[in-house]
C-alpha cells in the first residue's frame, strides 16, 4: 500500500526509480537526526560552567601556606642521644630508644632526662603520649622557660587534672591553665608546647589547650620533678610511652604577629600530617604480622 502511494505521489513508474527514492528518503532522516544530535551537543557545551581557575590572590595564599608547612616540618630536629633514666627512688624499669621511649610504673615516679643542650627561649618541643596501664599522669613534659621551668601535667590528681605546674607557686591543679580532661589508656596523644617571651602555649592533637602569658608571672616546678630539669618527661604510678620527641627553634618570621596563625596552623596541620602517617605505618604493621 505504501509502494503504491509513493508511486502515484511521485509518478514512479519503475523499480528503480522506487528504490532510488527510498534510499534518498533514508538519507535526508539520517542527515536530519544527525543534525539535531549535533545541535544538542553543542547547548549542552555552552551550558556548562566553566572550570574555576585559581585566582592569582588564591594562587599565591596556596604557595604561602605550602612554605609555611615545609618549614615547620624542615626545622624539626629529633631529640635523640643524651637521653637517660632519671632516680626519683622507687624507679620502674625505662628503656630508651632514640628519640622514644618506654617507662614503666614508679612508686611514684619514673621518667627520663636529657643531658645535651637545650633551648629556652622561642622554641617548641613536641612528643607523642600514651599510657598504656594505670590512671595517673603519663606525661609529666618538664621543659625550661628563660631560666625557669614548668612542667606540663597530663592526667594528674587521679587521671583527670591537665595543666601547667607552677605558676605563681600554684600547680597544675589550681592555677589559671587548670583543665578538667580524661585521657584513655592505650591512645597516642600528640603533645605540642611553644615558648617565647610572650606566653607558654600547649596544643594536645593540633587544638590549643593552653595559652599562659608569662608577663608579670613566676613559673617553677614541683620538688618531686627536679630530676627531670631541664628537660626531661615523668610518669606517676603509670607505664606509658613516649615517642617522636623533637624540637624546633622559631624563627624570626614565626615570631612576627602577623604570621603566628600561620605558623600555628602550619605546625597542627603537620602534626595531624604526622599522625595520619604514624596511624597508617601501625595499620601496616599489624597487617604484616
């Protein structure tokens, strides 16, 4: 029926006059699809938004804040070498490795000290913490200021007591960088405590915990901790481990106003660099055994 209306539609009186229209036919649909194809395409290109390019502004905040975490990384040095076991009497076993360590349960206290150089002013020291048996304080991180020092208390007075001992002859549990915390057995802390002539800062897993301004203040430590000044980390009637100790000298620039945030951000995001790392070799660890 077809056949016959395209033949008397356009007076086709052969067969091949009939399939020379046929394919003629076929042709012009294909051409028209195609060509309504390509239209789409082509508004649905010209809708799309265009990829963000980096401002030049944005650009360079990038290239800054990869400096400034290049250098807190670079000017890292581990503190290894002139560790030793401190003699509080009634000691628990210490074992030293590198810039590490294990201390195990005192009556009451056990701990290391370091006997190299050390830093006074405008520097940070940081470490990783755990306790791995008891409830008392596993980080006792005594550390000087100028000619002074204080000691930072983590888990003291019965596991739930942060803060610094002494200032102004107050210890860490009454005094101004008192803190109510718990910390659990079996998890690494990172510990981070900047001094510069301004205040003593204290950052536990990247967050500032501490910030003690030193004008007009007297700082010292316990009596009891004496055998680890000027430096040194004690544990109370606890085992713990202490691992990655390392120091940094500020600089200048660490030191200017504007630059302190940067600097802080820079130091917690290689922190939080570091734990992943840290988090990611144990997994390896336990997988290979």
């Amino acid at each position: 029926m077809l056949n016959q209306l395209l033949c008397k539609r356009f007076a086709i009186t052969t067969p091949a006059n009939f399939h020379v229209l046929t394919l003629a036919i076929v042709a012009s649909t294909v051409f028209v699809l195609a060509s309504s194809k390509l239209a789409q395409a082509q508004s649905a290109e010209s809708n799309q938004t265009p990829a963000a390019v980096p401002s030049e502004s944005a650009r360079k905040v990038d290239e800054e804040t990869g400096s400034e975490k290049a250098n807190a990384a670079k000017n890292w040095k581990p503190l290894e070498g002139s560790w030793v076991a401190c003699q509080f009497g009634g000691d628990g076993e210490v074992e030293i490795k590198g810039n590490s360590a294990k201390i195990a349960y005192g009556d009451p206290l056990s701990g290391i000290r370091w006997e190299g150089d050390v830093l006074r002013e405008n520097y940070e020291i940081a470490l990783e913490a755990r306790r791995t048996e008891g409830y008392d304080f596993f980080c006792g991180l005594t550390f000087p200021v100028g000619e002074s020092k204080v000691s930072l208390i983590m888990g003291g007075w019965g596991g739930g007591i942060l803060g610094i001992s002494n200032v102004d002859d107050n210890d860490a549990s009454q005094n101004a960088t008192t803190q109510f915390r718990n910390f659990d057995n079996d998890k690494w802390y990172k510990v981070r405590a900047r001094v510069t002539d301004k205040a003593i800062e204290c950052w536990i897993d990247g967050k500032k915990l501490i910030d003690q301004p030193r004008e007009g203040h007297v700082f010292d430590i316990r009596a009891e901790m004496e055998q680890c000044e000027p430096l040194g980390v004690a544990a109370f009637q606890c085992d713990s481990e202490i691992r990655n100790m390392r120091v940094r000298q500020l600089t200048a620039d660490d030191l200017k106003p504007q630059n302190q945030a940067k600097s802080d951000k820079a130091a917690s995001e290689t922190d939080a660099a570091t734990k992943t790392e840290t988090k990611h070799n144990e997994t390896k660890q336990k997988e290979s055994k």
